[in-house]
C-alpha cells in the first residue's frame, strides 16, 4: 500500500514528513483556471474543494496497484474575492496593498481516495488570517524574493513571509497547505487508523520518509 501525494508542495510534503507519513509525489496536469472555468466554481470553498479532488483524481486514474491518493489545493478569500497564486511581482504588489492590516480565510480542499476500495472522502479546513501591516520597503523586498507567487494569496506563514502575518485563527497546518487534523478525519472516515500511515511503504526502497 503507497501513499501519494498529488501536489508539488514543498510545504505539503514537509507537514506529511513531519507527521511520520512515507510518501510520493506525483503530480497531475489538471488545468486550474480552465477547470474553474468549466464548472463555473465562484467561491473560494468550492475552488479549493473541486481542485482538490481533480488533482486526486487525475493521479489516481494512472495508478494501477492500491494507493491512498491525497489531492489539495488552497484559496484565499479576501474581502470575498478568490486569490489563488499572484500571476507576478506586480499583482502580488497590488494584493498586498488589500491586505495589509486586514484579514482573509485560507481555504484549503482536500480529497482522499483509497484505490483499493474506490471509495473517497473529502473536506474544506479553513483558517481565518489576520494579516500585519509592512511597509512599502518591506514589501517591495519580500516580493523580490519570488516567495509570494508561489502561494495562495501571495504569502506563506512557514517561510519569509510570517513576519507579516499577525495570527491565525484555525489550524496552523491548514495555513502551510494541508489540514494534518482534517486529514486524520478523513482516513478515519475510510476506516483507516492514523497510526498505520507510519508504516506505509511507497515501494521504492528509499529509506527516507519520502521519496518523489
């Protein structure tokens, strides 16, 4: 039995290392904005929700043995606009000016498939971000690092942009990209007890706790 992360995260395969989970990555070819488009997806809930089970999907489509298939992905709401991951410097700029001082909900979607069963679940954790206020200076500095247009919402609490979150309020893995606790939830869901994903061998032989 493998376990398969269908996303190119860093911090998501971070937070499933750091949990103990054995892991792969793959990932899917799913075309955000072309989905979102098609399925006429407006809120940021049902973004993250429908985009996390695409992903999961797509990569569990082209598995042919048994696999837990994990599928994410997060959207921010800011004052009810969806902001996924700044096109540029510049719309990262323009982002962080609605921002700054403000607040916003991390969405994050996930979807879970046990290949062995065909069965699935999935869930939204959603965090409430209370953003501080940098300065012009700070923020032209930060963007130039490239960070913010890595992540939803142009700023990630694991990385050079904590300082410029003031606190959360939810789940702090939920904010990094992937609910641990949701998860847990969900595996209970399938009838899988948390503890056996210690144990998870993803068949190639690495000894370390991921391989991609």
């Amino acid at each position: 039995m493998r376990c398969i992360l269908a996303s190119a995260s860093p911090a998501r395969t971070r937070l499933l290392t750091d949990a103990g989970v054995r892991h792969r990555v793959l990932v899917s070819d799913v075309d955000e904005t072309a989905l979102t488009a098609a399925h006429g997806w407006t809120g940021a809930h049902d973004v993250a929700q429908g985009l996390a089970r695409a992903k999961a999907e797509a990569v569990a489509a082209g598995i042919a043995d048994d696999a837990l298939v994990l599928g994410c992905d997060s959207v921010f709401d800011i004052g009810g606009e969806i902001h996924g991951k700044p096109a540029d410097a510049t719309q990262a700029w323009e982002r962080w000016q609605r921002m700054r001082g403000g607040d916003g909900v991390l969405y994050t979607g996930h979807h879970l498939i046990d290949t062995a069963s065909g069965r699935s679940v999935s869930r939204v954790a959603a965090s409430t971000v209370w953003f501080a206020d940098p300065t012009d200076d700070e923020l032209h500095a930060y963007i130039a690092t490239g960070e913010p247009m890595r992540v939803a919402g142009g700023v990630t609490i694991d990385g050079l942009g904590a300082p410029f979150i003031a606190r959360i309020d939810g789940d702090h893995s939920n904010v990094m990209g992937l609910s641990i606790p949701t998860l847990r939830l969900m595996l209970m869901e399938l009838g899988i007890a948390w503890p056996l994903l210690w144990s998870l061998d993803d068949g190639s032989g690495d000894p370390s706790l991921h391989s991609r």
